[in-house]
C-alpha cells in the first residue's frame, strides 16, 4: 500500500481582516495534527483558501499527487461558495465535507460580534454544501464537532473508502484462463470495468504458469512449507500435496508481481499441466491481501482484494465467498457459505488446519490440500458486482455471522454460517430480485456504509439489503434506479 494521505482544505476570505486569518489558521494546523493521531491516514493541513485561484490551484495539485487520497473541506469563516466552482469542478479526488466548528459549545460570556465574524462554519458550511449540490458532485457530508469520535469513526472509514478507491484504479487483475463454461453472472463488460473502475483484466494461459511452477526450487519451497507450519496446524501426512500447493503459490505471486496484479481468477475446468486446482495456495494468497475470485469470476476477484485494502491496516478481514446451502428450519434459518477450496483465513475463528482431500469436480489429478476452519461471529456484509448490460450495479447485504450450529466434521472446507436480513427467506428473495451473484466478498471491517460511499465515489448503482428492506419496496426501488440509470 502506498503512503496515502488526505488534504485539509479550509475556506474563508479576506473581508475579517488578518487577525481572522490567522487563528482560522492556527487553528486548522491544530485541527489537523489532533486528527491526524486518530484518523487510519495522515490529514495535512494545505491552505485556508480565499480566492478562486488557491482552490484552483490546491485542487489541481491533488489531482497530480498521486499519495493524496482525497481531500477533506471545512469552512471556518463564511467562503463564498462562486470562488470554489473551478477548483471542485476540476476535482478528480473523493470529496468530504466535514461540517464542523472549532468551539464545543457557545460560550455565554465572550460570544460577541468578534467572536461571531470569527465562528461562522453553521451558515459557512451551509453556503458550501449549496456549490456541491449545484455541481451535483459525489461528496461525503458529515456533521458534528471534530473532537466527536462518531465523527472520527465516520471519518476514518471515510478515508479508508478513498483508498479502496484509489487501489481500484489501479488494480491490475490476473486471470488464468477464461470463465467457467456457460455461466451468465461471471460475465462482464471489461472494458466499461475500466473505464468505470480502474480494473485493467486480461488472461494469461495456464501453460505459462505450469512453465512458472516448473521454474520454481526446492529451496524456495521448504521456506514457504516452514511458513505454513507457523501459520496453520498441518492436519495430513500427505505432505506431497502441501508441496505442490506452494510450487503453485510461489508461481502464481512470481507472476502477478511482475505484472503489478494484485487479484487473480481461475476455473477448475481449465487445469492444463496442473495435478491440483489450487486451494492452499489461493488461500494464502488471498491472506497476503491478494483478491481471488473462483470459476474465472473476475469481478468478484477485484472486489474482494478492494476490500481487503479498505479494511484494517490495509488487508482486512474480507474474502471470497460463495451461498452454498441452506438451513430452512422454523426458526432457525442460516445460510452456509464456503468454497470448493479458496476461503480466506481472514474469516477464520482460530487457527486454519490444513487438511487433504478428495475434489470430486474440475481435472485435479490428486487430492488438493485446503485450509479448514469455522468463521468469525458477528456483523458483517455480503457484496456482489454485477454487469446489467450499460451499468454496473454493486449489491450489499447486511448479515449476522454466527458460529455454526452443526459440527459437519465430514465438510472438508472452511465455513461461514449467518442471518441474512432481514431474515433469510426475505433476504433470498431481495437478492434474487436484484440479480446478486452467487459468488460475493464476505467483510467483517467493511461497512455497508463504506460501500455506498464507494459506489458513489466510482458513479455505479447501489442496492442495500438491510433488516429494514421489503421485496415490495425493492421492486420499486429497482424499478426507479432503471429509469434513472437510463438517463445517466
């Protein structure tokens, strides 16, 4: 990840005098470097503005420095909002508006006229929020007093939202192979994922990384094996198979690195050359913050390595997933989500064994060995991107992880059981009525919050599942975004 930073731009203007200016100043520099020891990223203080020219100019130079993530406004004093149309319109960043004020409370004794010209963010912010409603710009609004740790919260899952942002657009994804055969939802329209997204997706053939695998030593596996054993408790004797995950793991990370791709895809229906689709190894890549998305699904590949760079420390809790069955007891209903192989122990409730066992689907010569562990309780969301034909729509469902209510000891796969909401059966339907795939990033760090935010940020539709959603009042929703989106 890079060094990403955020720019604190503050407006004012000149008609308070000097002494105005220079404790709007102070103070911003203060702001800023409190903020700065709370917030994910560094907020740097840039300029209090007063002229078309210093927001123009502040705004062009963000655009070009490729360490700032976004930018955060505040307008102290009153900012007459005609001298920010330039600059914000020429705006290539993620925008927040932070509307704020120094002062907690109103003090009783000195508030004056003096105090009043100085403290002016309750109207100066209001004139600002008309130019980003005017210019109809995708911006983050958030209120309330800058010491405030909700707004801390809100700020930093703001930031890291920017990053996931800026890690899009230039996200390489690695695909060995094309997609499984026939299958409609891992489709998409690359080209509009590019100029939408950023995602930059093209194919490599299998036999060029079967030639990788060959190329790889003894030596460079023992080291990675040594790894596994510090990591994983090693539940086989078939050590063979843990070899040759790494053989396929060191080839893969060897070529996406030198190509710059930070997710990958692959299908168990292409393995040319290969003796086992790779499980252990896709596994940990995907721990390394590496997106994956099985059956060639690209999408949700870039996906989950975005939000995994959205998360905590910038390689969160997020991985591939995938709606396997279901538990329809009165009562009782749980969705049971897992893979043939490739779930990232991100999601794991203790420590991952790594076990061997028969695939019975795809051309694997001998038994893969996989990762097995039960996930994490507690909040968390399902995403999917899908390609409607001339937009993108980015689905997201709120859920309730719980540890699974059944052992399955003879499930040779890592496990993920929740609550869909607003329950399941509603929630299968909402989903199915929005078109969601059947693969999805599973997050525990990603708010569906943050998932709009970015959804606006890149100009997408954006559809929430919450536990207040009816398939009534979906349909109807749907409904309205075709027509808009139409539009747009």
């Amino acid at each position: 990840m890079k060094a990403y930073k955020f720019w604190f731009i503050v407006g004012s203007q000149s008609l308070y005098g000097q002494d105005v200016l220079d404790t709007v100043d102070e103070r911003a520099r203060e702001m800023a470097a409190e903020l700065s020891r709370v917030l994910p990223f560094p907020l740097v203080y840039k300029v209090t503005a007063k002229t078309n020219r210093e927001i123009a100019d502040t705004i062009r130079e963000a655009n070009y420095d490729s360490e700032c993530a976004g930018i955060v406004t505040w307008c102290h004093t009153f900012s007459p909002s005609k001298m920010w149309i330039n600059g914000l319109a020429s705006l290539q960043k993620p925008w927040c508006h932070l509307a704020t004020q120094y002062n907690v409370e109103i003090p009783n004794d000195e508030i004056d006229m003096d105090f009043m010209n100085l403290n002016q963010a309750a109207h100066g912010d209001r004139e600002h929020g008309f130019i980003g409603a005017r210019l109809r710009m995708p911006r983050k609004i958030i209120a309330g007093h800058w010491q405030d740790q909700k707004v801390h919260k809100r700020l930093g899952d703001w930031m890291k939202t920017a990053v996931g942002v800026a890690f899009s657009k230039e996200l390489k994804v690695m695909r060995f192979g094309d997609n499984m055969r026939e299958v409609a939802v891992t489709e998409g329209d690359k080209v509009e994922a590019q100029i939408k997204l950023g995602w930059q997706v093209n194919t490599w053939a299998v036999g060029d990384l079967v030639k990788e695998m060959n190329a790889v030593t003894d030596a460079e596996i023992d080291a990675l094996y040594a790894e596994y054993e510090s990591k994983y408790d090693i539940a086989t004797d078939n050590t063979c198979a843990i070899r040759y995950q790494a053989r396929e793991e060191i080839a893969m990370k060897k070529m996406m690195d030198r190509e710059g791709c930070k997710a990958f895809s692959n299908t168990f229906q292409d393995l040319y050359g290969m003796e086992q689709l790779p499980g252990l190894a896709s596994q940990h890549l995907m721990a390394q913050g590496y997106g994956y998305g099985g059956e060639g699904d690209w999408k949700v590949s870039a996906m989950t390595s975005i939000l995994k760079a959205m998360g905590e420390g910038g390689n969160g809790a997020s991985g591939f997933m995938e709606d396997y069955t279901y538990h329809l007891v009165d009562g009782q209903e749980y969705s049971l989500g897992a893979h043939m192989l490739e779930v990232c122990p991100s999601l794991a409730a203790d420590k991952p064994r790594i076990e061997t066992h028969h695939l019975g689907i795809g051309m694997n010569e001998k038994d893969p060995a996989r990762l097995v562990f039960e996930g994490k309780s507690g909040p968390a969301i399902v995403v999917s991107l899908i390609d409607m034909g001339g937009r993108l729509r980015l689905i997201v469902q709120d859920i309730e992880a719980v540890k699974p209510i059944l052992p399955m000891p003879n499930l040779p796969v890592a496990r993920v059981m929740w609550r869909a909401m607003p329950d399941l059966t509603t929630g299968v339907e909402c989903w199915i009525m929005a078109g969601g795939a059947h693969h999805t990033v599973l997050s525990y760090d990603v708010t569906a919050e943050m998932m709009r935010d970015w959804a606006r940020m890149m100009d997408i539709e954006f559809v929430h599942i919450s536990k207040d959603t009816t398939p009534e009042q979906l349909e109807s929703d749907l409904l309205v975004k075709d027509l808009i989106w139409k539009l747009k």
